[in-house]
C-alpha cells in the first residue's frame, strides 16, 4: 500500500538556522512526490514537486528538496528560516498510472526570532 | 488566469439539514478531489472524480455524495449534517498525476 510519513510533527528552529523536515514513502512504482505549504486559515500552496527528472528539486521561497529513491525519501530543506516560513508543510505522493494523492499527516514548523 | 474557487467560504447549519458545497475549476482538469481537514488527522479524502459522470469514494466518503455533470463543477452535497462533520473542506484538481491545485477553502459548522 501506498503511504507517506511525515517523521516530525512539529519543528522549531530559530531565524536564519536550516530547515529540516523529513518525509519518507512507500511505493510500488515510479512515484511524484511533492511538498505543500498552507499558513494558518489558507488553503494549500506548491512549495514544489519532483516527477522522474533532476532528483535535486528547487522550489519557491528558496525550498529544496532530494528525491533518495533507495531511502525512500523526500526530505525538504531551507539554508536559513524566515519568519514568514512559520507554517504547516505536507509530503504528499502520487503513482504512475493512478490519480490518486497520498498526503502524510503534516509538520507544523516554528520559527523563532 | 485558471483557478479553483469553492462557495461558501463559511457554513453554519443545524444537525439533520442537506448541504452542498460548490467546487469550481477553470483549469479544464479532469481529476477533483474532496478533502476534509481536521486538528490532527491532516487531510482526508472523501470523494474524487476523474471526468464526467464518473465518481468514487475516499476514505471518509460515509455521509456524503457528490456528482459530476461538467468539467469545471463538483459540488459536495451534505445528505443529513452531523456535528462530526463540523471541519475545513478543500476542493482541489489535476491532470492526472501531476500537481494538486487546491481552493481556498469552505468551514463548515454543524450546530
């Protein structure tokens, strides 16, 4: 079965300090995998998506993100947090030839001045 | 400029009421999914259509219906509202695989 773990649920880091959240999935076949960012009482925003190209994937808001297929992993970085990075972050993975999304549970990331 | 708008925004209703939520999306997508978003169980799935006259059900489908006449609409019809369906819904399209657009979403309060 198709699933995804987000393995934080909350993350605090301070201002200009590296972002870390983790992400790790299950899949049969050739999965996309993509990252979505919603801030409180918003709907949700694609930080950015890897689908079987460059396993080094940038986003917007200088996100990034490694697809490691023999870890199984996606996780996504930033250099240095913004205030304005405070805000809840999904993993979330699709399969080839199915339409569904698979989304994990979500890391909500602090940021501290 | 494409985009998916859902109607209302905020939803107040009495326990037993029929209610439907709009989903609209001019992107020309033939995939739309429902979700609902509560505290601690991320988003779940409800329903998802892949073209006209086609649906299925999600995970949390019990309680809902939904129907697919075109391909910019898929309203989520509420049959009899109870109080744990109280939660933030989320419309959201693609084309096949690929990116998830999502609107902005509708809180229902089931009183």
């Amino acid at each position: 079965a198709q699933s995804v773990t987000q393995l934080d649920s909350h993350v605090s880091v301070s201002e200009g300090t590296p972002v870390l959240l983790r992400c790790n999935y299950s899949s049969s076949y050739s999965p996309s995998l993509f990252w979505y960012v919603q801030h409180p009482n918003k709907g949700l925003q694609l930080l950015l998506k890897y689908t079987s190209a460059a396993t080094l994937v940038k986003g917007i808001n200088g996100f990034e993100a490694e697809f490691k297929k023999s870890e199984t992993s996606f996780h996504l970085t930033k250099p240095s947090a913004h205030m304005s990075d405070a805000a809840e972050y999904f993993c979330v993975v699709s399969e080839y030839n199915f339409n569904k999304f698979y989304f994990g549970s979500g890391t909500k990331l602090n940021v501290k001045p | 400029d494409a985009e998916i708008t859902q109607s209302p925004r905020h939803k107040i209703t009495e326990t037993g009421r029929q209610v439907t939520l709009a989903c609209h999306q001019t992107w020309n997508h033939n995939n739309m999914f429902w979700y609902r978003q509560d505290l601690g169980h991320g988003l779940r799935l409800i329903h998802y259509s892949y073209g006209v006259q086609d649906t299925n059900k999600g995970e949390v489908s019990d309680g809902y219906s939904v129907s697919r006449s075109n391909t910019e609409d898929l309203p989520l019809t509420l049959e009899s509202a109870a109080s744990s369906q109280t939660s933030v819904y989320f419309c959201a399209s693609s084309e096949r695989r690929d990116t998830q657009y999502f609107g902005p979403g509708t809180r229902l309060t089931v009183l």
